[in-house]
C-alpha cells in the first residue's frame, strides 16, 4: 500500500515549505507573547495564553482524527494552515485598529490553535504512508530538528523585527508562512489509507475504535500513561521558567531569550541525535525511559540552584531540551510504527486530547504555585516525579516486551 520510492524527493518538498511555516508562528508566537508580558506583566495571563493555545488540541482532539482518516490528508493540511494564516491576520488588523482586549487575544490564539489541531495529526498519520519504516526516527529527527531552528531564530528574529515593524506587520508574516507551506503541498502526493464507505462518519463509534486502537497493545497504553504523567508535570513547569529567570536569579530580557534559545538548541540536538543511523535499531523504549531519568535529575538540579547559578540554568534547560526531544518524539514513531495507517489520525488526536487534558489544572495553578508552593519546589516535585515515572516504566514487563519489539526496522 506504502509508495516510499521518492520519499526524500516528497520531504524535501514538504520540509521545504514546513520550515518557512514553523519559523513564522515561532517569531508571531514570540511577538504575542512579548507582548503580553510588556503590557500585562502577568505570569497568569501568560498561563491562560498558553491555555488558549492547548484547549482547542484537547477539545477537538477527540474529533479531529475522525475526518483526518476519512478526509484527503493533503487537502486536510492545506486549508488548516490557511485557516491558521487567515486567524493571524485577523490579530494583525486588531493590532492595527488598537483593538486588543484580552479575551479577544485569547480567542484568536485558540482559533489559530484548532486549525493546528487539524494540520498535527494530518501530517504526522501521513509520514508512515510517505516513507519506509526503518526511517521513520530519521525523520522524527529531522522534523524535531525543523521545528527546534525555528524555535532558537523564531525568538531573535522575533525581537529584532519588533523593535523595527509594527505588531501588525509581524503577523502578516505568519500569512506569508502559510502561502510556502500550502504551495509546497501542491508539489507532492500524500497518499490516503483505504477509505470507509461514503457514508456520513458515526463520530463516537469512530473515537471509539480510535480508542481501541491506542488501548489494545498494553505496552502502548502503560507507556502513554508514564507519557501522560511526565507531560503534566512538565508543560506547567515550562509557564514558570520566565517568572523563574526574572524573579529568582533577577534576570531581564536577554537572559529570557537566552533561556529559550538554551532550550531550542537543546531539541536541535536531540533532533540531530535522533536521526543518527543506530537510532533505527535502537531499543525506542529503554531510550525514553533513560531520558525520562535524566529529565527527571535534571528538573531537580534546576530546583536547588542558588540565585547565583543562572549559567547552570541555562546549560540544564538545553540538557532539559535534548531529553524532551528524544522522549517525545520516539513515542511519536512507537505509535507511526506499531498502529494501522488507517487509524493513525484518530490515534494522534485522541492521544494529544488525553496527553494535554492533565495539564490544563496545572497551567491554571501557576500563579498559586509560584506563591504558595514556590519556584524551586515545584522543579522539585516535577524533577522527582518524572524520575520516579521513568524508573517504574523501566520495569513494568509489558512495557519490557514493547521496547523489544522496537529494536529493528523493517525496510
């Protein structure tokens, strides 16, 4: 069923117009962001920023992969990154008119989130139709690798063109992403998995079978569990390095695009690492777990620096970067390799929903937990948690057996 003969060809293309995307929803995210901590100076109305980004991942999520596995995944793609250009230039005529509630920010944030909720699992339920399996960690590499430059120049040039162009000029940018994005699509095939007969889709059934598909293989379901546990101590945390560079080791600007050009170097090189030759035969579960450890010491270590520690910080948030690229990005190509292409779209979005639905309470939390619990504690308590989720994981038989079962590709 797979036609993976040109499969360089298809990703060059593809990649070609996906790095321009990424790179400019990276510098509008930065933008945004910036923004709202000149004119608030709020860590909360950050956190409910980064909500707004999440909750439609994890609303639609549950029906999202439904369509994407009956819909044209090209198609798909290509008008959800047209939805998320045309969200950006909404927030680019606001800014120009100097109509900026909040709630509206919050509201064009989430719109511009749901086409991703789209474009997301389309793409990723694509790759195993596009090329071999013995190269899917390759490009999980190279994909991380993509999305990790944009994340380190996203920032700089983000802050540069602040200080030249208007806010509204600066969104349009994301429009101009999308356009390369979408007209490299245009160049490539995508195959689509056998469809259903055309009928109307019975959604719940299909979430249910989309369900059953994640669930019926205990190693999977025992690993995304220990996924899930780690991203909810995780994703919170991230909402408080700004406050802890700023607050604690009494940084300014430049020390928090130093901290976040760290962290982009950091799953540049996980990226890179990722995509080395042995990697394709590596034991993918032992590797996360050995990483989910190290994570783990590392969030630690981050939580009893003194105030003069910043270098440390920002050397360990890079170690922090590498670790989330390998572990999250191995459990992608776990599911691409071991679930059927043709349910890979409900898998993906269903397992984004259930991922991301533990951290919301957290993101929501983070005001109180910077004030009652404090910065360092709650490094503390996530650094030992994933450290603890590692080391179970690394014992439980059934997640034992899955990592066996990955070592080898077929070609």
């Amino acid at each position: 069923m797979n036609n993976t003969h040109n499969w360089k060809k298809t990703f060059a293309i593809i990649w070609s117009g996906q790095f321009f995307s990424t790179l400019s929803s990276s510098i509008v995210g930065f933008a945004v962001v910036f923004w709202l901590s000149t004119e608030t100076g709020s860590a909360e109305v950050l956190a409910y920023a980064m909500i707004a980004v999440l909750l439609p991942f994890i609303i639609l999520g549950l029906f999202t992969g439904v369509y994407v596995d009956r819909w044209d995944r090209k198609r798909t793609m290509i008008l959800a990154d047209s939805f998320v250009a045309l969200c950006s230039a909404a927030l680019g005529i606001l800014f120009y008119l100097d109509i900026t509630p909040l709630w509206l920010i919050y509201i064009l944030l989430a719109l511009r989130s749901a086409g991703s909720a789209f474009h997301v699992p389309a793409m990723q339920a694509s790759v195993p139709l596009l090329a071999p399996e013995s190269e899917l960690m390759r490009i999980a590499g190279i994909n991380q690798m993509i999305q990790s430059i944009s994340n380190i120049a996203g920032p700089a040039l983000g802050a540069i063109l602040i200080s030249l162009l208007d806010m509204t000029y600066v969104m349009m940018l994301d429009v101009l992403g999308a356009i390369i994005a979408c007209t490299s699509l245009l160049f490539v095939v995508i195959p689509n998995p056998e469809k259903k007969e055309d009928v109307e889709p019975d959604v719940w059934l299909e979430i249910k079978e989309g369900i059953r598909h994640l669930f019926m293989n205990k190693g999977i379901t025992y690993l995304m569990l220990a996924v899930i546990g780690i991203t909810f101590f995780i994703v919170p945390i991230s909402a408080l390095y700004p406050l802890m560079t700023t607050s604690y080791f009494g940084g300014n600007a430049y020390q928090m695009g130093l901290v976040e050009t760290a962290w982009g170097i950091g799953m540049l090189v996980g990226g890179a690492f990722l995509s080395l030759k042995f990697m394709k035969t590596a034991n993918k579960v032992l590797s996360m777990n050995i990483v989910a450890i190290g994570l783990g010491i590392t969030y630690w270590i981050m939580g009893v620096l003194p105030t003069s520690g910043f270098v440390l910080f920002v050397l360990l948030t890079a170690i922090s970067g590498i670790a989330g690229s390998v572990y999250w990005s191995s459990f992608t190509v776990i599911l691409q390799t071991k679930i059927d292409p043709a349910a890979l779209g409900r898998v993906f979005s269903i397992y984004d929903s259930v991922s991301l639905l533990p951290t919301i309470p957290g993101l929501l939390a983070t005001g109180l937990i910077a004030e009652r619990i404090g910065l360092l504690n709650a490094f503390i308590i996530a650094g030992v948690a994933t450290l603890i989720i590692g080391i179970i994981a690394l014992f439980v038989p059934a997640i034992q057996e899955l990592g066996r079962s990955t070592k080898g590709s077929k070609e």
